[in-house]
C-alpha cells in the first residue's frame, strides 16, 4: 500500500468531503475521518469527510495511510485497533451529503414511502452510468421534487440554504471569482459574515477540491462556509449573477438603453429574479443596509424620483430616478411587502425581509399616496445586529446605576418616553436582555416585533385580531414575571398596565411624551387617578439619539461665550477644549464628520416623598422642583456631558435637546 503522510493540523482545516469509496466487500461506501491518531500528533477531531484519493491531495506528512485498515465500508481502525475513520456508506451511498443524521437519502425515501425500492435502484444505476449525484438524478428522473431534496440535504449536512430569491448579492463577493470558474467548480459566493466567514453557494458541500481552489483565490483569512442548494438552482443562480449588471449604476445604464417593462405584477418567479426593476430594488436595499442606513425614502415628483436615505438621524439624497421606473419599483416593493398594487389612492402597512449580503433584515413598509405618485418609506430592522450592552448605547455611570436599581424592583412600571426613531425599543430590548435568563419567565406584546429575543416568549399585537389591552389578560394567564408592552395608547391598556404592576409583575412600556415628567400628565390624561399611579411607577426614562462625532477627523477648538453659556460655564471661568464636526469630514465617517449615533438621557426615579406629592396631583412643575434637588439630571445635562467628553458636538445636542433651558 502507498504511503501518504497527513498532517493532523492539516486536515482540521479541511472542508467536509463525501465521496463513494471502494470498500473491501465493493459496495460504495462513504467514510468520515472523526478522529485521527498518530505519534507526533495526538488525537485530532477532524471535521472533515475524504476517501484516499483526498488523503493523497492533501497529504503533508504525518499520518501514514497503512496505519488505515478498511473494515468492511463500515469503521476503518488503525492497527492498534482504534477506529480512526468512521463509514456510513453501503449500496445505497449516493454522494450527495445525506448521513451524517440519520441514513442516506436513498435508504430515507424508501423507509418514507416517498420512492420505491425500484425507482432508488434505477436512479443508482443512472448514478453510475452519468456519475451526477443521486438527489439530482432522483430530480431530473421526477421521483421528487427540488424542495424535498434540498430539504434533505439541509438537514443531514446542517448547512445553510441558499435560496437565490431571498438573497441580494454582494458585487464585490462576486469579483473574487469570475463566471467561468464558477461554473467549473460549481460554486457561488454569495455573502461576507462577521468580517471572516465568506458564504458560498454549492451543490457539493463537501468538494473539497472546489473549495482549495476556492480558498486560493479569495482574500486570505476568509473562513468557506457552504450554503447548499441544487446543480441545477446553482447553475441558474450563477447565470443571472454573472449575467446582468448588479450594481445600482450598471442597472441604471441598463434601464436607460433598453425597452424595460413596468409590469413586474405579471411575472413568474423566475422572471422576476433577473428583471432589471427587481435588481435595481434589491441593489438599492442592498446599499442602504451596507451603509447602516436606517431609513429609505422614495419621493416621487413631477418629472423624477427622489430617493433618499436616512443615517444617523439625518436625510441625504442617495439617488434621482428616472419617473417611468416608478410604477415598477412601486409595483416590486408593494408586492414583496404583501401590499395591494392596485389600490394607489389609500394609504397602506406592509413588511418584508430579505437576506442582505449575508445579513438577515426586516423591512416596514408604508405608502401613503400624493399629489405626485405613491409616497413609499421604508425602515430597516437589520436582524444581525445583536443587542447592545446598556454601556455601548452611550448611558453614563449615573444613569447605569440608575437603571440596575430600577430593575432591581421586583414589581413596578419602567416608562421610557421619546418620539419616534429616538431608540425607546432599542433600550427597552437592551434592558431586558440584561435580566433575561433561564429564573424568569419574560413576556412582550409588541407592533410590531422588531427584533427576535431567546428565550423571551414574542407576541405580535394585530390590529382587530390581538389589542394590547387583551394581550395583556391573556399573558397574565401565562405565569409571567416580567411584561413588556410595546406602547400605551389607550387608558384600557393603561390600566390593564397598571393592573399588572400592582399584582407582582414588572413591567417595561413606551408612551410618546417630550420628556420623564411629561409621562405623568399623560397618564393622567388617558384616565388613570394619581392615588393609582403612586406608588406603581418605578421610574421613568426619556432619551433622544444624537449624532456621533467620527473619532478619526473631530476638531478640537475652544468655544466661544454663547457656547460657555450653554455648557453652564461663567464668563470668568476658562474655557475647555471640546470638539466639533470636521468641515467635509473624512473617508471613514463618509465625509460627514459624525459616525454613528449615542443616546442623550435623563432618568426620574421615584421615592416615597416623590410618590407622596405625585399622590397629591402636584403638577409637572412641581416634581422636577424636588426631583432636581434630590439630585436629577436632564437630557440637556447628559448632553453636555457628552460636549465635554468630546463625543458629540454643542450642534448635535441642540439639535435634539433645548439646550437654551
């Protein structure tokens, strides 16, 4: 027998393989090494799946291939008698990737009754007359469909899916490889993840041979995950992906030189997948989350379309659309949203998600129809975005120390208050993740859900299906301890709050107020009676987002005697250093001169004197009087705060704080 050294480190990094093997009986088996043995190197986990043949591509020296004994197609054991390899092949092997759960998927679709013996054995011998892979020839051969068998292949390799339809393409992904060589590999890549993890499309996830030459070619450090699929979905994908323009500027020039279509409601599928509207559509969600945008606005006028986006709290035009294209891009976007495309005249709610370069995001759609056309905006929920640690979303010690307090009660209402878009759900979210573990039971009511929370039970509100105020009743009966309702917007809800409050529940909600001492009247308003609300109310946040100065291209200057003024500082008292946006700003904050956004807070406590004249119906006036002597801090005061320590502008702040009071 020839020897092949292998190197144990080596083969750790080898994809999974699965390939037929002779075995020493001839059946066609398939071997998966789970733990190699050898002198220099110890045992090895190896997640990896090769015959011999991959043994000798791949050989570095190590592993000597006569210490490999075949035992009959089943376990392959080194001369010690180890098992080093194991097998799980046997006639019905069929080298798609099916066995690593539970059998092959010929031997599977026969014990399902989904095939006959007969039929897997014609397609076996197809197998070995083409050498294509028995889940693509039991296709072809229409013993099943392409949705059983990627179904198949999805659960016996756990890798992901690739579904071309529910995934915009990543240009630049797409440049590692050219056209021909995708084809001649079979592979497709798709996506960047986590900066490292390059998913690409294949229908064998476990060629290895496509995937080093893969690996050669694509930036070094890049981790291949496959997403698997079948040859023939993989060809077609590689088809249109290679074959039409991806960016917004090739569509673009696309539309312009040719007779395109506006009728996207007609098309099938397939059609849809390469029409250029549809590919323009996805090229512009695809930039607008790749910038972090959190908002898309189309504006149609008279004789163009405006797009524009939303970062960083701030609207910029990102592109003027041609008017003709308009009634497709409407058309796509209401269709994928679930909207009606032909009723133009009443404003209209829809949702979609979509893969976006590797990233899972939500989108909330509203059209709302004007003097011009369809009004249409869209808000991005992106779904990998993780929940942020209270520290990261900019909450000073003091009002760190103030929330781990307020949570620390173990009944209650938590208000945050702020308009729409100053970051309430993401706080709220951040705040229950901090509590969340396997001692609580948490419940939410929300419109919608934004964003999906382990182990915490989610529930969509629905207009004329499930109000809060009966959601409410109903999670009552769940043996909840803690409850978070999405909004009070109705005095039933705020009471069935309240109720819930007062029955040993903590509770976390949002009303829309300007700031924490507003809440109190409007509770008031929606007709709760200040002997009620004393006493339930843990403590009350309001908080805006303000802009971010970029790090790499602030400016540090002295400030002049209105902004002293503002800053709280006398006139003759120096001046501190504080920093401002860069005129024109730089590469890495996209000539903005802010990146990113952090939260400007204040939090209203309550104790047993402030509980007393809440009890009394003191108004808002009167409460700040005491709160700030018992040692309250504004969102102006936080704001300041944040001047001073060169993380945002006076500019910023006064944008989103009255900063004169």
């Amino acid at each position: 027998m020839e020897e092949v050294e292998v190197e144990a480190e080596e083969l750790e990094t080898l994809p999974y393989k699965e390939v037929e093997a002779e075995t020493q009986d001839g059946d066609g088996g398939f071997l998966e090494p789970e733990v190699l043995q050898s002198a220099d190197s110890g045992t090895k986990n190896v997640p990896a799946r090769f015959t011999g043949a991959e043994l000798k591509r791949a050989a570095q020296g190590g592993l000597n291939s006569s210490d490999i004994i075949n035992s009959g197609g089943t376990d392959v054991v080194n001369q010690t008698g180890e098992i080093v390899v194991r097998g799980e092949g046997g006639v019905h092997g069929d080298g798609d990737g099916e066995g690593r759960k539970s059998g092959r998927i010929g031997d599977r679709l026969v014990s399902m009754g989904v095939i006959t013996e007969d039929q897997l054995n014609v397609a076996l011998q197809e197998k070995k007359i083409t050498g294509n892979m028995l889940g693509q020839i039991m296709v072809d051969l229409g013993f099943i469909d392409e949705e059983m068998l990627i179904s198949f292949l999805a659960e016996s390799s756990g890798f992901e899916v690739f579904d071309p339809k529910n995934i915009v393409f990543d240009g630049e992904v797409l440049g590692y490889i050219d056209k021909n060589t995708a084809i001649k590999h079979s592979v497709l890549p798709v996506s960047i993840r986590d900066e490292k993890d390059l998913y690409v499309a294949m229908a064998d996830p476990y060629d290895i041979v496509a995937i080093d030459a893969l690996r050669s070619m694509v930036p070094k450090g890049l981790q291949i995950k496959p997403m698997v699929c079948t040859a023939k979905i993989l060809s077609e994908a590689i088809d249109v992906a290679y074959g039409y323009a991806s960016s917004i500027a090739g569509i673009l020039k696309e539309l312009e030189e040719g007779e395109v279509s506006q009728d996207i409601a007609g098309l099938d599928e397939n059609a849809a997948f390469t029409h250029p509207i549809v590919r323009l559509v996805n090229a512009l969600v695809f930039d607008a989350v790749k910038m972090g945008v959190s908002d898309l606005h189309f504006e149609p006028e008279e004789n163009f379309i405006r797009l524009r986006y939303r970062m960083d709290g701030v609207l910029f035009t990102a592109q003027i659309l041609h008017k003709q294209h308009w009634n497709g891009i409407s058309q796509r976007i209401k269709i994928i949203s679930g909207m009606n495309i032909a009723d133009k005249l009443s404003p209209q709610d829809g949702r979609f998600g979509m893969n976006v370069g590797g990233r899972e995001a939500d989108f909330r759609v509203s059209s709302l129809p004007t003097v011009h056309g369809e009004n249409i905006v869209l808000r991005v929920l992106d779904q990998s975005e993780s929940i942020m640690p209270m520290e990261k979303l900019g909450f000073s010690e003091h009002n760190l120390n103030l929330i781990k307090k307020s949570q620390s009660k173990p009944e209650g209402i938590i208000i945050v208050t702020g308009p729409t878009g100053s970051g309430k759900t993401t706080s709220l979210y951040s705040m229950l993740n901090e509590i969340n573990n396997v001692e609580v039971n948490i419940q939410t009511l929300e419109d919608p859900v934004e964003y999906s929370l382990p182990m915490i039970r989610q529930t969509h509100v629905r207009e004329g299906v499930l109000e809060f105020a009966d959601g409410i009743k109903a999670l009552l009966r769940q043996d909840p301890d803690i409850i978070f309702i999405g909004e009070i917007r109705d005095g039933e809800t705020a009471g069935m709050a309240l109720k819930a409050a007062m029955t040993g529940h903590q509770v976390y909600t949002t009303l829309h107020t300007n700031d924490s001492f507003g809440a109190i009247p409007r509770l008031f308003d929606l007709g709760l009676k200040p002997g009620m609300v004393a006493g339930a109310i843990i403590a009350i946040f309001a908080q805006r987002l303000t802009r971010r100065l970029c790090s790499n291209c602030k400016e540090e200057y002295t400030p002049d005697e209105s902004e002293c003024a503002v800053l709280g500082i006398d006139a003759d008292e120096p001046a501190p250093s504080i920093y401002r946006a860069r005129q024109g700003g730089c590469e890495m904050c996209g000539g903005q001169g802010y990146k990113g956004r952090t939260a400007v807070v204040e939090i209203l406590t309550f104790d047993d004197e402030l509980n007393e004249l809440l009890a009394q119906g003191a108004n808002k006036a009167e409460l700040k009087n005491l709160a700030v002597k018992k040692g309250f801090k504004s969102m102006k005061d936080d704001g300041i705060l944040k001047v001073l320590d060169g993380v945002t502008s006076i500019e910023a702040v006064s944008k989103v704080v009255d900063v004169g009071k």
